[in-house]
C-alpha cells in the first residue's frame, strides 16, 4: 500500500510537472489556426474613412522635374489605399494669382490634406491657412516650422549645388573640347528667392571655387519659368563672355540654354533629376533630389494620420534624398575618367558627411 501511494504521489507530482509544457505546447499548436483572426482585426484599415488629397503644382507640370515627381510620389501613395483619391490643380505661371486659386481649392472642403511643392508656398497659404483653421498642409521643396496645420521637408540644396559647381570648376579648368582658358562659369535662374540665394547659388559657386578660388560666376535672371527664347539669349551673352559651364535653374526656360551650349560646344549643369538625355553631349552633369520617395511617404503617412504637423524636416544627402548622378553614360561619355574619379572623391564625402555643408537660415 505504502509504495502504491509513493507511487500515486509521485505520478501526481509529475502530472503537476508536466502539465504546464503540455498546455503551452498545445498553445503554440492553436497559433497557427489563430491566425485568421488576425486578419479579420486589421479589416477595418479597407473601410478606412476616404481620404481626399489636393496636389497643388504652383506653375506647369511639364518640364519642371520637381513638379512631376510630385505628382508621381503622390499618384504612387494614392494607388496603394482604396480609400484614398487625388486631385492635382496647376496654378500656372501667374503667380500673383496663387493665393485666390489656393483659396478657391481650399474653400471647397473636400480635400482632407493639400501637398504642394516650392519654397514660396508656405507663405502664399499662410492667410488662408487662418481663415480655414481645419485644412492641413504639407510642403515639400519649403520650409515652415511651428505652424499646427502646416508640415515641410526641405531639401539641403547647399549639398546638390556644390557637388554640381565643384563639376562646373573641374571643367571650366580643363582642356575639354569647349572649354577656354577664361575661369568663368555661369548660372541661369528663373527668379530670386531665398532658398536660391543663399543656398544654390552660393553653394554652387563654392564648389567650383573649391577648384579653383580665382573663378567666377556670371549669374543671369529670365524673369519667369517659361521663356526658353530669354533663357537663350542670356546663354548667348554669358558664352560671349567667355563662360563654357552654365547652370539651370529655370524650369521650362532651360531648352533655350541647351540649344546655345549645343550650338556652342559649351556644358549645362542641371539641377533636381537625371535629364542627362534631353540634351546628350551638353548636359554634363545633374544633381537629383528624391522628391518622388518623399512625396510617397508622405502621403502614405497622411492617409494613416501619421504627419506630424508643425514640424519642418531638413533633409540632406545622409538621409538618401540628395544625390549626383554619376552612373548615366552621357555623364560617362562627355566626362574624362580621371576628371570623374576627382569628382566622385568630392560628392563621397558629402554623401558621407566628411565635408559639412550646412543649410543655412533662410
Ligand atoms: N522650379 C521649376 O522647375 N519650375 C517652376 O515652375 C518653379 N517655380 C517656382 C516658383 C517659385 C515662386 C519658387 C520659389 C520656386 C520655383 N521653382 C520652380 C524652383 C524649385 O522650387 C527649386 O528651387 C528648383 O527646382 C531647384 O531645386
């Protein structure tokens, strides 16, 4: 009898042992039936509210990069969500009819968030943002912080005109087919503003400088972002001076640059997108800012209630938005091999942050 209870004791004792790995196994084996459960929890993300979005391009979408690839990110983030739809307005090239356009968008109250994309936005909508206390903005290509309906990215613009100036100074002092022996280079602009005074035009001169400090820079203004016949005519007086590199920061103007720098033998340097084949054998070197990627991400966060609003995001080159393209075979063609390995040693170490460039307060 005595054995048997030991026996009983120690049966139960075990029973109580094991008992606890038996019901975790058999828990780990329910898991996987579990699962759809899972699923039917995240259903109500598909009957999401709608969410409508404004794309708001302030000018023309054709031939403006950063434009196009606003509504690009934008058509991309929109195409993943169901619930989610866009409008794109232009503007077009009356600026002074921006505001009373935005307005008129806005005063619809149907669209949940507007994206719109240049420095100057932020401050066109800033009236109208009080007036529709509820309406939220996001801007990329800008800079606001602080505002609670409004959120920006803006690009460090220091860092793609540099490594396109330091390009610019390579072949301005080269014997490259073109290329005089004045230490002249130049850049075409639609307009003034903030953003281009103090950080591409600066930063562009300070690259090519960084090759040679005596160089210098012949800076001409169209006056708008359409008129490739003005854009043509400064590029011919610039090349009289004896300018051979020129930049483009004119939008829908620069065709008139590239048809001079062809006729002439002369380099275009072009900012914001690979668009090395819309003028091969000229267009020597492009700078690109990721604005389709950005665009996307954004929106996506948008459509989740994930944007921060009131915050301004200051992006650089680290953070994967800014780059040179450096790997198309026009740039591989018209470059001389020794001259692209200077380069990319320069554009390395912006891209790695061994040289700082900061942006500064605009
Ligand atoms: N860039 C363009 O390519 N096309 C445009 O029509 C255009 N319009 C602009 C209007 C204003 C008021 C400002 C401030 C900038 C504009 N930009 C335009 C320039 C753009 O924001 C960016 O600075 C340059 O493309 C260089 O990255």
């Amino acid at each position: 009898m005595k054995s048997n209870k030991k026996l009983l004791a120690a049966a139960v004792i075990f029973l109580l042992l094991i008992t606890p790995v038996l019901v975790f196994a058999g828990g780990q084996q329910e898991a996987e039936p579990e699962a759809p459960m899972v699923e039917k929890e995240e259903a109500p993300e598909k009957k999401a509210e709608p969410f409508a979005l404004a794309v708001v391009v302030p000018g023309v979408t054709a031939g403006s990069p950063l434009y196009e690839q606003l509504v690009e990110g934008a058509q991309q983030a929109v195409d993943k969500y169901p619930n989610a739809s866009m409008k794109v307005v232009e503007l077009g090239f009356n600026q002074a009819e921006w505001a009373e356009k935005m307005t008129s968008i806005v005063a619809t109250g149907k669209y949940d968030v507007v994206i719109s994309s240049n420095p100057s936005m932020p401050f066109v909508c800033m009236e109208l943002a009080g007036q529709f206390p509820d309406q939220k903005f996001i801007f990329v290509d800008a800079f606001i912080e602080g505002h609670p309906q409004m959120a920006s990215f803006l690009y460090n613009q220091v860092e793609q005109s540099y490594m396109l100036g330091y390009l610019a100074g390579l072949i301005t002092t080269s014997d490259m087919t073109g290329a005089n022996a004045d230490l002249k280079i130049g850049i075409v602009v639609a307009q003034e503003y903030p953003a281009l005074n103090k950080m591409m035009v600066p930063g562009f001169l300070q690259g090519a400088q960084a090759v040679n400090a005596d160089i210098t820079l012949d800076y001409r203004v169209v006056g708008n972002w359409y008129d490739a016949n003005k854009a043509g005519e400064l590029a011919k007086s610039m090349v009289d001076a004896g300018v051979d590199v020129i930049g483009v920061i004119c939008g829908g103007a620069a065709p008139g640059v590239f048809e001079v720098a062809k006729e002439r033998n002369k380099y275009v340097m072009y900012w914001d997108d690979n668009s090395y084949a819309k003028a091969p054998g000229v267009i020597a070197g492009c700078g690109a800012l990721h604005q389709t990627k950005l665009v996307s991400e954004v929106v996506e966060d948008a459509i989740n209630g994930k944007v921060k609003f009131g915050t301004g995001v200051k992006l650089n080159s680290r953070d994967g938005y800014i780059e040179f393209i450096g790997d198309d075979p026009n740039y591989l063609d018209i470059i001389p091999a020794a001259m692209q390995a200077e380069h990319k040693k320069v554009v390395d170490s912006i891209m790695s942050g061994s040289l700082v460039l900061e942006v500064p307060e605009l």
